[in-house]
C-alpha cells in the first residue's frame, strides 16, 4: 500500500500561523488479483514550530507523586508537555498530556496511575547494588489503640552489600485493589547490619484484616535528587491484639 502527500499553500503566507496545509491525494491498495483505487481529498491542518527547536519546552522528567497529584486533580498542563514538536499552546496539548501521563482512558486517569504503579518492579540497582522492598502490615487492635493501618518497610541488597547512603524512602503507595493510599514515612532507621533500612508508615486506611496488598515506595538520593520507584510483595494485612 502506498500513500502519496502534496503539501499546498504558500507556506510564506502562513508562517506566522504556524500551519501549514496538507492534502493526502490518493490512497492504492491490492486486493487478491484485482486492482482497486480509491481517492481520498480533504485538507488537514496540523501544527508547525515556527520558532524552531530553540523555542521548545525543557524536558523534565516528573516525579510519580507529581504525576498522581496532577491527573487527580485535572492539572496534566502543570506536567512537561512529552512531545518538543507540539506547540506549548497548542489546542491538544491538555489530551496528550492526560493520555501520556494519566493512561488511555481519559475518562478515568486514576486508572492509568494505578497500572503506572503495579509495573514498577520489585528489584532495582542502585550504584551496582541489588535491593528489594520487605514490607508487613497490621492494624492493632489492643484496647485505646489506633486501629488504622500501619506498616514497616524494610529496605534490603540482595547480596549483603551495604545499602547506599543517600537513599532514603521519601513516598509510600499503598495499593488494594483499586484503592490507593499516598503518604509519607513518619520515620526512617538505618540498622545494623548496614545492609538493612527500616521506614514506617502510621495513620492508614481501616482496610479489611486479611486484605492483600501491594506497596510501592519512591527511593530518593538526597545528594542528586534522583528519584526510583520499588515496589515490595504482596503484603496481607495482620491483627494484633
């Protein structure tokens, strides 16, 4: 199948608009051993840079949270538009950053943040060190205590390496079926042996004991700022009395 193209219009004309007009003129397929053409005329309209390269959006690569807050609260514009060949202001630009950043469906962008997170993997490497993510919840249900979720994180290497120093847990998702919890760590202890870290979380949902979890945390190197994401076993949820 082949499609020609022949542009039209006096592109001097119309630089200042930054469009240019394009006519796709004939469209020729083979069907079994017969021939058959058909035409196809219209006109499009599709964006230019008449600025060139240079006037091109920064890229920035956002953080999950940032990603999550801005398809939750309808702000993708906030986000740096993916494509450096559209137009800051072009007419698109709110569609194409929901469908990049948020998942397919437009009409539910939660759900696209949900299957960003579930692919997160479960080991990374970090300066030639493997970690992984332990994780255990429970709700307590002693008299006078708070019966909200909580959890322990436990940061690990694989191998026994020390686990690098300027990385920390800086975010926490925690996800039961199509329910998401945000939040941060209350606090953060490095233990001995070094190749362990411990990060817990208080004041969660009263999600259902036995439930199944999945955790994901966002690690973050307080020296270059570089942000990774990690995500932990299926966790049930625990009673203790």
């Amino acid at each position: 199948m082949t499609l020609e193209k022949a542009a039209t219009g006096d592109r001097n004309n119309r630089s200042s608009h930054g469009l240019i007009e394009i006519e796709v003129c004939k469209l020729e397929s083979t069907v079994m051993d017969g021939k058959w053409k058909h035409a196809i005329a219209f006109t499009g309209l599709v964006p230019l840079l008449a600025a060139g390269v240079g006037d091109a959006e920064p890229l920035r690569q956002p953080s999950l949270s940032e990603i999550i807050a801005a398809c939750r609260d309808g702000q993708t514009a906030s986000l740096p538009l993916p494509y450096t060949d559209v137009p800051a202001n072009h007419w698109s630009r709110p569609a194409l950053s929901e469908i990049y950043y948020c998942g397919a469906d437009r009409l539910d962008p939660e759900r696209g943040v949900l299957t960003r997170l579930l692919s997160t993997p479960d080991t990374i490497a970090i300066e030639g060190r493997e970690i992984r993510l332990d994780v255990f919840l429970w709700r307590d249900f002693m008299p006078m205590a708070d019966t909200k979720l909580q959890g322990t994180l436990t940061l690990r290497t694989l191998h026994g390496d020390r686990l690098p120093d300027n990385v920390e847990i800086d975010r926490v998702w925690l996800v039961n079926g199509d329910r998401v919890w945000e939040t941060q760590p209350t606090g953060e202890e490095r233990n001995n042996p070094p190749e362990l870290n411990e990060a817990i979380v208080r004041r969660g949902p009263t999600w259902e004991v036995g439930s199944s979890v999945e955790t994901v945390v966002q690690l973050r190197d307080r020296v270059t700022g570089q942000t990774y994401l990690l995500k932990g076993a299926n966790a049930v949820i625990e009673a203790t009395y």
